[in-house]
C-alpha cells in the first residue's frame, strides 16, 4: 500500500514537470514570435565587401590610429569591411600589431593588439558584451573593460563620437591598453 | 504518513523534472557565455551546429583539418587537441567550458547591423575571412560556415538549421 502511494505520488509529480515544463517552452516561444520577423532574401542577405588596407573612400569616417603602442611589435596590413544587410551598411576598421617574434611563440604567450573601429553609434549597445565587464571613464566617456586570467585577451569596449572602438590586447595590461585606447586620434 | 511522503517524493520529482525537463525538452542553443554551452566531443555532442562552428573557428587556425560539415570526427578531435595545446590549457580533444571560454576570448563585437549584433572572431590577424557570427534577438547565434566570403549562415545548437528568417 505504501508502495504504491509512492509510485503514484511519484509519476503524479513527474507528469505535472512534464506539463509545466511544456507551458514554459511554448510562453518561450511566443515570446520570440511577438518580434516581426523577415525572410532571408538576397536582398536581405547579410554580404560583407573586404579591403586590405584603410579604404578610406569606403568608409564614412576617418580612421583613428594609437599614437600610443606596446614594445617591439609590428604593425599587420589593416582591413577595411563593409557589412551589408538590405539599405543598412556597418562600414568597419580593423588594425593589428602582433609580437616580432610572434611565429616563435604558442598563440597564448604572443602580445597582440587589435584595434576595431565601425560606425556603430552605441544606440543599441550589446548589454549581454558589457556586462561581463567593469565600467570605467576612457578619453572622457564611458568605456567597459572585459578580462578573464592573466594570458587571456583583454578588450577595452567605448563608444565617442558616433562611433564604436574596441581595442584588445593579449599579454598587455589593462593599463598600457587604456593609454593606446585614449591616444587613438 | 504514507500520504505526506507520497507527496514528498512527488514535489521532489516535480523539482527535478522542472530543472531537467527544459534541456532535454529542446535544443540547448549557443549561449552569451560560451563557458555555458553544452560539452561538444566523443562521449557527449558530435553533430549538428555546435560541431559547424568549431570546424569554421578551427579553419582559421593552423589546424583546421576538417570540412565543415557539422560531423564531429579524428580530423576535428586533432584540430581542437591542437587548439588546446596552443592556449596553454589540457589537451584532451573535449569542448567543456574551460576550451569554450578560450574560443570565446576570441570572439569581438563589431557593431549593431539593424536587428542583429554583427561578430568577428579573430584569431588569425592576418585572416581576410574570419569566422563571423549574428546574433539575432529572436533566436540567438548563427554563424557563417563558409571561408570565401558567401555568407551562409547556421543556427549554433543541436540541429542543422540554416538562417532563413531574422527578426527586425
């Protein structure tokens, strides 16, 4: 008798998980079909145009460089993008330096910098990003610092004027990225 | 008596199925912190869009042995060994969230493209076609599984789901 209250309290219990857990998967799902969605087309399509270098006359503003730079690195070719999706373009800036002697060490022990600038003006700011990052004052603005352990990458996350910059380095301190990041210009 | 701990054993179970029911009720999908994601390798997952975005990730490394194809195997296992080896952690061919967190570090926001957050992932700095990821409000990670620049973009969770609707 004692058994079989059991099974039954049992599979009672299990049912109801089942149902419950069901309700919640379906609230989930409406919830993501509330936004408005369009269909993948090729005008929709999201396409990127690459450019080695700083294509300047494909970009819709100047591209600042660090006047500030960590030691004994050198500079790799930069690459300009543009994103395209529909009408809406995300015009992008890429700047590298790595280690001279990079191709001697594993990946984890390079110094690297990498510098992104794009024409996002921060209206729509990647919160789930940020958010694992400490808030600290860069150049005079808001700016998110992101880092993990000691051989890990570090970004330096801000926005100024209308535009984005994300300037990461690995086996540099936090310190040196910030000054490079407040002497771009 | 035998009624309280029929009911016990009840609201126990009714706990446990809610906390597993939701994982195995669907597919767990890529997650913001990728130290979350599921465990890809022999023994746990070996296919589908978790599988796609580490065989494109690898391909812009020295050690991109592997199609792209989403079917974990010995020439995707090597790759990841290798990866492992190169960012100081254990080598041992699983994606658990220690080698998740260091394909993550690679990972940079680039900017806000409409209704999706437009990701590179830069490992290679001299790559002309990096892994680039979407991530949409809607139905989270896509990313490009091609390396010539004609954009075809894939779910990142369990199944093998093309991108065929964004939402605005």
């Amino acid at each position: 008798m004692k058994k079989k209250n059991l099974i039954i309290g049992g599979i009672v219990g299990a049912a109801l998980a089942v149902v419950i857990s069901g309700f919640v998967s379906q609230e989930k799902a409406t919830s993501a079909n509330s936004y408005q969605n369009t269909k993948v087309t090729e005008d929709t399509k999201i396409k990127v145009e690459r450019f080695n270098g700083i294509a300047q006359d494909k970009l819709s503003f100047k591209a600042k460089k660090p006047t500030v730079l960590p030691e004994d690195v050198k500079e790799l070719e930069p690459k300009t993008e543009v994103v395209i999706q529909g009408a809406k373009k995300l015009k992008v800036v890429k700047q590298a330096w790595v280690d001279k002697d990079a191709d001697k060490k594993l990946k984890y022990q390079r110094k690297e910098l990498l510098i992104i600038q794009s024409d996002d003006d921060g209206t729509v700011k990647p919160m789930n990003v940020l958010s694992k990052g400490e808030k600290i004052q860069v150049a005079g603005v808001d700016a998110w610092l992101i880092k993990r352990g000691e051989h890990d990458p570090i970004q330096l996350i801000f926005w100024k004027d209308g535009r984005y910059f994300n300037v990461r380095g690995m086996n540099i301190k936090a310190d040196k990225l910030i000054k490079i990041a407040e002497s771009l210009q | 008596m035998v009624k309280r701990l029929s009911l016990c054993l009840g609201a126990f179970l009714l706990g446990l199925g809610l906390f597993i029911s939701p994982k195995g009720a669907s597919a767990h999908d890529m997650e913001d912190n990728w130290a979350n994601n599921d465990t890809i390798g022999y023994g746990y997952e070996t296919d589908g869009g978790y599988v796609l975005a580490i065989q494109r990730m690898l391909k812009d490394t020295p050690w991109g042995y592997s199609a792209v194809d989403g079917y974990w195997g010995s020439k995707t296992y090597n790759g990841v060994v290798n990866f492992q080896r190169n960012e100081g952690i254990a080598a041992d061919g699983i994606i658990g969230p220690v080698t998740w967190e260091e394909f993550e570090d690679y990972r940079v926001y680039v900017g806000y493209l409409g209704s999706t957050q437009y990701y590179e992932w830069n490992y290679n700095l001299t790559d002309s076609y990096p892994a680039t990821y979407l991530r949409d409000a809607c139905y989270g990670w896509y990313i490009d599984v091609t390396t010539n620049n004609s954009e075809d973009y894939w779910h990142v969770d369990h199944d093998f789901e093309r991108l065929t609707y964004m939402c605005l």
